[in-house]
C-alpha cells in the first residue's frame, strides 16, 4: 500500500536572476503577489494538499525566508495594543501554517541538486516537490489530484500540462503512453524541444510526486550544463529503475517565474479577491481604453 505524502520540499536557493535589480537584496520568493509573498501562496497550497511537513532549500543570504515564517514578537505586540485583531491574525498566520525547516544548498548546482540536499529532512519516504515559480488555480490542488494516480500505481509522478506546439522549446516534454484519462505512463522526457521533434505537447509543470528512490538516482546524476545536476537527468535515471507517471492537471497554470509573467499572474489573482475585483476591473477597462 502505497504511503500518504507527508512531506514537502520547496526549492528556493536561486538568485533570481530574471528579476534583478528587485531581487538583489530581497529573494524572489519574497516578492508580493497580492498580499503575500509568492512562497507563502506555495506554502499554503501545500497545506491545502495535506502536507505535514515542509523542507525549503534556501542559500546563503536568504535569512528573510526564515524570518518570513518565524514569529515577530515586537510586530505582534504593536498590533495587539493597536487592536488590529485581523492584520495580528494575518501575522501569526505565517508562523503556524505547518512544520517548516530550512537546509543550506551553498552553491546554486541545479534543482536536481537542490533536492537532493533535503534527503537527510525527506528520510526513506515518498515526498512531494513545489517549484515556488509556478502556481495553480486548481481545487482540489494539483497535487491533491496526482496522489490519486500514486496511490493506484506507487512510481513518481509528474505534473503535466498540454502546451501549443510553439511552447514545447521551454518546457521539458515527455513521451507518454495514455493508461487512462489524464493519466500517462512516461516513456522519455526531452528537454525544450523544438515542435518538430518534441515527442508529444505534454510538458512537465512544477509539481511532483517522488520516491526517496530519486535520492539514489540524483547522487548518479553527472552534472549537465552549466556543471548543474538536474531533476530531469535524475528522473531519466529513476525511470531505468522503476516506472515514472504523468497525470494532466484539471486547473489553471501562472508562471510567476519572470516579470511579465509575475504581472499577468498579480492581476489574475486580484481579480479573484472579492475586496478589489470590481475596482481592478474597472481600472483596467479605463487604461486600456485609453
């Protein structure tokens, strides 16, 4: 019987280089999306799929992260003789979400790498991986959703996602074999490929299911470009020992990993907060008339 998915491990040792000069002295994951910052959304939507436990990779320089999910004793005593019951409940909110522990990746070697720093926190069970990147409108949440397939089939499992033909160059691709609906069995994956060879248009999204067997995998993993190990080289390596599943997501996917992509996904979400929608609306409706 295969084992409830209790942990969770969120990648957040990057520099966030597409970000910079933003990200110089503040992590890209700190930076707001709405009101909060965007791996505080990641970190909920891991508690919405019953995680337990979560293990952020972080690097050097990147403290405020910590700080972001610790209590602020002289924060919390201001709002309290301010009577601001709702900002205090906000605050102390950040502190009590689930187990959140810190490991150190102290030189950026890829997010094959990065994983495999937190198997000491993961120990010999399956986890889940969040790409704080990439977010998910989707209920129940995306990885709600592939538990059922690893509950029925026990490998790993992938997050995918049907993209236009143009798009297959910057995503991974896999080669899949349909078992059911939405749900694939994984025969290779091809990194960006270009339309006219990508293998089909399911690209891989960031969300997994793993096994602690990609521990073993990513410690055989030779470095690829860039002298990074990667999480797809690893995952190619797992697949020789065990199967390796794909399951195509119900819900909407934002990419907040670049500028643009962080804009479409601010004015998204605000959209969807009934405090501001109707005001956000109307500000867009007056400036793209003109």
């Amino acid at each position: 019987m295969s084992q409830k998915i209790r942990k969770a491990v969120i990648p957040a040792a990057g520099w966030g280089t597409r970000f910079l000069p933003a990200t110089k002295a503040v992590p890209k994951e700190l930076l707001p999306l709405y009101d909060k910052p965007i791996i505080q959304h990641t970190v909920e939507e891991a508690v919405a799929s019953g995680i337990e436990e979560i293990i952020i990779v972080t690097s050097p320089g990147k403290s405020s992260l910590e700080a972001h999910f610790a209590p602020h004793r002289k924060l919390e005593t201001a709002l309290k003789k301010k009577g601001d019951a709702e900002l205090l409940e906000k605050v102390q909110r950040t502190s009590r979400l689930a187990k959140i522990s810190f490991v150190l990746q102290n030189e950026p070697k890829g997010l094959g790498h990065a994983v495999l720093m937190a198997a000491e926190a993961v120990g010999d069970e399956p986890f889940a991986v969040f790409l704080p990147d990439d977010l998910f409108g989707a209920e129940p949440t995306v990885i709600a959703q592939m538990s059922k397939v690893y509950k029925k089939y026990g490998g790993s499992v992938l997050a995918l996602l049907k993209v236009v033909p143009e798009d297959t160059k910057r995503y991974g691709i896999v080669k899949p074999e349909e078992l059911g609906k939405r749900t694939y069995r994984i025969l290779d994956t091809v990194e960006k490929p270009g339309p006219e060879t990508a293998p089909s248009r399911l690209a891989i999204m960031g969300r997994y299911i793993l096994t602690p067997e990609i521990f073993g995998a990513l410690k055989a993993t030779k470095p690829g470009k860039g002298g990074e190990i990667q999480l797809t080289d690893g995952l190619a390596l797992l697949r020789k020992k065990q199967d390796l599943y794909g399951y195509e997501f119900d819900g909407v996917y934002y990419d907040a990993g670049k500028p643009l992509g962080l804009l479409k996904t601010s004015i998204a979400w605000g959209l969807k907060q009934p405090a501001i929608a109707m005001e956000l609306r109307e500000y867009l409706y007056k400036i793209l008339a003109g």
